[in-house]
C-alpha cells in the first residue's frame, strides 16, 4: 500500500531551495488531495542587538509584512500556476529548527515536512548545522529533503 500524505508542511525562506521544495510539495498535494501548510519562521535570535536589547518593535512588523507579502504572492502564483487552492500560510517566529521539526507540524497535525536541501542562512549553516539536517533527524514526522526540480535538474550554484 503507497502512503498518502494529508497535511503536508513546506517551510520556506526565499531560498531557491526552498522553491524547489515548494513545487514539489504543491504536486504531491494534489496527487494525494492533500493540504499545504506554507510556513516562514523568522529566527528570534536575529532581532537581538546585544544581550540588554532588541531591535525596535516596527523593524519586527515591516519583515513580518514583507514575508506576508511574499508568502501571498507564492500562493497566487501556485494558485494560477498550478489549479492548487488547499493552501494556507503561516508565519511564526522562534528558532527554526525546532518550530520546523516539532512544534508546527504537532500543532497542524502535518504527515510530511517537505523541505529544501539548503536555506539562504550559510553562516548559521556553518557554524551550527543546517536546519534541513536538523529536521531530517529530529522531525516527529516524515521528512523529505528537495534537492532538485520536478525535473530532477540541480538548483543552480550561488555564485
């Protein structure tokens, strides 16, 4: 018997990665009849400035509303794009990892992560590991790790 997969979360933060990840989710959610959750987790530690203080609560509103905008305008272009209308975004702010790996995908009752190879953080990636391989180990679900388009052609390398 194939799995089917109901409730599928796809995490993205702008990265082509991410993208790839994205489209892929959007035809197995349409193969399954399945619903997407589309989530960007805005990393907490980045508002921090120094140890006593944070950033200035309007610079946190304008990138929660530039994600928004961003996220809308994934699922318009989905929505023409693709006849797929079972979407929903999310935004949430804390540590990506952990939101990614447990506390979403518990929360929505997700069957799949569906998640790009690599991110747009490469700083973070070196020092601390990605968040790709972090859910890939910790997930409370199924995890499946995108690392090339629908027509199985690479990402293109960041120059």
């Amino acid at each position: 018997m194939l799995q089917e997969y109901r409730n599928i979360l796809v995490p993205v933060d702008g990265s082509e990665e991410a993208e790839l990840a994205l489209a892929k989710a959007v035809e197995v959610a349409k193969r399954n009849e399945a619903h997407l959750d589309v989530l960007d987790v805005l990393a907490t530690q980045q508002f921090e400035v120094s140890y006593s203080s944070f950033v200035d609560g309007d610079v946190i509103y304008k990138m929660s509303e530039d994600v928004k905008t961003y996220l809308d305008n994934l699922v318009t272009r989905i929505e023409k794009d693709s006849d797929f209308h079972d979407i929903d975004i999310h935004i949430r702010f804390g540590n990506p990892k952990t939101v990614i790996a447990r506390d979403f995908p518990q929360e929505h009752k997700n069957d799949l992560i569906m998640i790009g190879a690599t991110g747009l953080n490469a700083v973070e990636r070196m020092l601390i590991g990605s968040v790709a391989s972090y859910v890939n180990r910790a997930a409370i679900t199924d995890v499946l790790v995108v690392k090339t388009d629908s027509a199985n052609k690479l990402p293109k390398k960041k120059k």
